[in-house]
C-alpha cells in the first residue's frame, strides 16, 4: 500500500496559496510540523487528517492518496506476472502476501512458484529456488482447478526438473525430463544437459537430433502461418522477408552437397516468395524466384531423400519420416502453389520458367547444387 500525503498536503497547500506558516496557523501545529509532514519525516495523527481533509474541501482517502487494491485472484496473478516481467523483486513479498490470502489457489500458488524460480535463477540464490520447488509440487497437487490449456502436469514436471537443475542436480533434472518427455517437449532440455553439465555426449546427441527434428517441423508451421497472416494484412515485404528467412537456415542444414527433405520444402517456399513478389507488382523478381525454385526442386529431384539423417547435424532417429501433401516431387509441389494462387498471368510466368533447361535454371553442367 503506497500513501502520498506528503506530496498532496503540499500540492492543496500551494492550491490555496499558502505558506507552511500560514497551514501551521490554521491547524494550529508548529510550521516545523507541517514542513515534517510534506517531507515525508512524520505523519500527522488522524485527527489532524480529517480536519486538513475538511479545510481543504476532499476526503481521507483522496487526502492520503489511498487507493483500494483489487486483492481477487484474478487481479492478484496480473500483478505478480507484472513483477516477473518487469524484474521487480517486490514481487516477492507481494507473492508471499497473496499465499498467505489463497494458499489452496492453483493460479496464485503457480504464479508465487513462477517469481521465486526467476528470481532464484537470476540471482542463483539457493533458498529462493527451493522455494519454489516447494510451490511448484504444491500447484501439482492443486491441478485440478487448472483451466489454461498450456498448463498440464507434464509442463509442471519441466518446471521442477529445471529447479532441479538450477540447484545443480542435473541428474535428476535429466531423469524428470526423461520421464516426462512425450511429443519430444524436453529433448532440447535433455541433449543440452548431458551434453554441457553431464559429460555424456554420445547419449545427446540423440536427443539433440530430436530436437532438431521438431524445432525445423515447428519452425516450417511457424512460417507458413505467418505468411498467410501477412498476405491478408497485404504486408508483401513481411511475407518475404520471413520466407527468404526460412530458405536460409534450411539450406543452412544442408549435408555437403546432398540433397534433402528441407530442399524440397525450400522449393516450395521459394515459389511463395515468387507469388508474393508478382502479388506486389515486381514481375521480374516473380521470375527470379520461380527460376531459383525450380533449380532447387530438380536438385532434389534427381535424387529425393527423406532420410532425416541427411539434415546436417541430426542423426538417424528410429521411426521417423517425413510425409506432406504437396505431391509426389517437388515440381508437383510447386505446382501447386501455382494452382492455388490462381492467376492467369503467374500461371503463364511459371509456365515459361518450367520449360527452361536446367543449365539455365542456376544448375551448371555437372550437375552441382543450385544456387539457393
């Protein structure tokens, strides 16, 4: 609770054009006082309040400057929230205040373990991150009043493992990890631990390579979404610029001069930058782009793989493949995209550009990888 008496005593002070002399006579205190009051030094007793309250025609609370807390839960996790993001530490006494009112609240007890876990790793203070051990395996066993989608015992186990980990138990951290790590939700976890703490590198890098494995997958999802947010909004140069982004880290993950599955979703993407571009007016880069495409998609064709062991730096993974619904070639995939964007003159554009050899296509005549 914050009061700023000092500061609103001298303001309707200096309202009513008076001295601290004049306040003084008028209250009938010293001039010593009333300047203690609006320093900040001392408060004057309620009494004295009510009546400057009255003089200076306000009530209490506006004279003291008090605003009521909205205490409700709700109200309650924004507020700790807002300390973690702002890194203020008074949110610790805040949190320790709201447990003391709602020790049985899933949402205050997740949030209160939340700020102490920042906290404790920022300041590698050990205290402060068994603390929230401690609330952390409180909010399990409170689960049931959960209502966010994204909160599930599986992310609460990650939260204790990475406790565990800031306490300097990597072991343990790892085998929490482990037995949580369904739909490959902790492999980067796993793979960088064993990998930096645990001196166990042969038994990461499987992990690592998981990891891989879905940050690209997700990543793909990622830049697909946001092209087609981008396109609605006409944001053309967003669109672009987000696309030629992907077909830099994925050729970024090519193996030597082997082509893999990541070409062919490259291909793709680069036919997108082509509808973009002649979406914007630029037919002559609409050219370009297909030309680049199109090299790039009989690169992989000439010798598909959908091995994920031929991404540079994954590893064979036991079960995995990759499958889309874009054909069976990349030319058929980016035949695709033409289909779909369904304007006469790309059409034709495309069509120009499919029946160019592919020594004019970026390819040279031994058949080396295109430039992407």
């Amino acid at each position: 609770m914050k009061l700023n008496l000092a500061e609103n005593i001298r303001m309707l002070r200096k309202e009513r054009s008076l001295t601290q002399e004049q306040l003084a006579e008028v209250l009938r205190v010293t001039a010593g006082a009333v300047y203690k009051w609006e320093a900040g030094l001392s408060v004057p007793d309620i009494a004295l309040i009510m009546e400057m309250a009255d003089y200076f025609d306000t009530s209490v609370d506006a004279l003291l400057g008090y605003t009521m807390k909205d205490n409700r839960i709700e109200a309650t996790v924004k507020r700790l929230r807002e300390y973690r993001r702002s890194k203020d530490r008074e949110g610790l006494s805040e949190a320790e205040k709201a447990l003391k009112k709602y020790p049985h609240s899933f949402r205050i007890v997740r949030e209160s373990a939340a700020i102490y876990n920042a906290f404790g790793f920022e300041s590698r203070d050990r205290e402060l991150l068994s603390h929230a051990m401690e609330l952390l395996e409180r909010s399990r066993l409170l689960l049931d009043q959960n209502t966010d989608p994204e909160i599930s015992e599986q992310t609460i186990y990650g939260k204790i493992a990475e406790t565990y980990w800031g306490l300097g138990e990597a072991d343990k951290a790892i085998e929490i990890w482990k037995k949580h790590n369904s739909g490959m939700l902790y492999s980067h976890k796993i793979g960088h631990i064993l990998a930096q703490d645990c001196d166990r590198t042969e038994e990461a890098t499987p992990y690592l390579s998981e990891a891989m494995v879905k940050i690209t997958a997700d990543l793909c999802d990622v830049i697909i979404g946001y092209v087609n947010v981008f396109a609605k909004r006409k944001d053309y140069v967003s669109a672009e610029a987000i696309l030629n982004w992907g077909v830099t880290v994925f050729t970024g993950l090519r193996k030597e001069s082997k082509p893999n599955y990541l070409d062919r979703l490259s291909s793709v993407f680069l036919a997108a930058i082509a509808q973009v571009q002649f979406e914007s007016g630029d037919a002559n880069s609409a050219r370009a782009s297909l030309i680049r495409a199109k090299a790039l998609a009989e690169f992989f064709d000439a010798a598909p793989s959908y091995d994920e062991s031929d991404v540079r730096f994954i590893d064979r993974i036991e079960g995995a493949s990759a499958h889309d619904d874009m054909g069976a070639t990349a030319m058929d995939a980016i035949q695709g995209v033409v289909n779909e964007y369904d304007k006469e003159a790309f059409t034709a554009l495309w069509e120009s550009v499919a029946k160019q050899n592919s020594t004019g296509c970026g390819e040279d005549q031994s058949g080396a990888q295109p430039t992407v």
